[in-house]
C-alpha cells in the first residue's frame, strides 16, 4: 500500500497515485483530496522506498510505521510533531530503539509523525506489504513503474 504513496518535494503532506499521463503523474491529495499533477520537475518518493537509519542497517519505513501504530494502538499519534527535540528523540527511542541518532534528525521524527497522523486519518493503516519479497503483485509493479519513468 506504501509504495502508492507519494512525497513531492515543496509540497505539503502526502499524495495517492492516481493515474499517469504523458510525462507527468496525477495525484490526489490525503489532506484535501484536490487533484494535480506531478511534473518530471518535481522530487517524487514514494513512502515504499524511503528507509530509516539504524545503528546497524536501514529499516523500512512501513516496518517504522507499524511499530508506531503498535505503539499507539492503531490511534492517532499523542505525540505532537511540534514538542522540543529530547521529546521527540525519546518517542523515537520507544518506537525504533536502535535508531541513528546521528543520521535521524528531529525534523525526520517530525515529518513520520505528520506523516503517520495522515495516514491513520486517512484510514490507511496497512504499512507492510502483504505479498512475498520476491513477487510483485501487477498494481504495485504498474505503480513503481511509472514513479521510475517519471523520474
């Protein structure tokens, strides 16, 4: 379900793929479920492919999400992205305990709270893949296709 997600460098919150066009991919909005379109231009992520530094190796970011919404009993996160720096340092210690603590930076902790708050309000609340590692289901090939041609 992650790699459908999107994060368009310069712009605010997440995005759902909705279908390609000619150079470009359109988007909907999860905070106000407008419309637009994703230019090659544009930094486009999606959440399936972005990993959280740990003392050992990277961690996905589903795995991260899961691990949040264990946490929080599949509720809305009570921890607010605009609490002071030790407090997000410590909520991320409860989550990921062997975090990077050089390489994941408060702002970091900030924007998977945001992000994680979205997604729960969304009602998306499947952040690990359900098919095998080594098979692709044809949607999510279809999708990490057309993320890779635009870029």
């Amino acid at each position: 379900m992650l790699k459908e997600i999107l994060s368009i460098t310069g712009k605010t919150g997440l995005y759902k793929l909705v279908s390609q066009g000619k150079n470009m991919l359109v988007v909907e909005s999860l905070i106000d479920n407008k419309r637009i379109p994703a230019y090659s231009k544009d930094k486009v992520v999606s959440l399936g492919d972005i990993a959280m530094f740990t003392e050992t190796t990277e961690v996905p970011l589903g795995q991260v999400l899961e691990n949040l919404k264990v946490k929080e009993n599949g509720l809305v996160c009570k921890v607010d992205p605009k609490y002071d720096n030790d407090t997000l340092r410590k909520f991320m210690t409860e989550i990921l305990p062997d975090y990077d603590r050089d390489r994941v930076y408060p702002s970091d902790i900030r924007k998977l709270i945001s992000w994680y708050n979205l997604l729960i309000s969304n009602s998306i609340t499947e952040f690990l893949p359900i098919e095998n590692k080594d098979e692709k289901t044809e949607e999510s090939a279809k999708v990490e296709d057309a993320v890779e041609e635009k870029l």
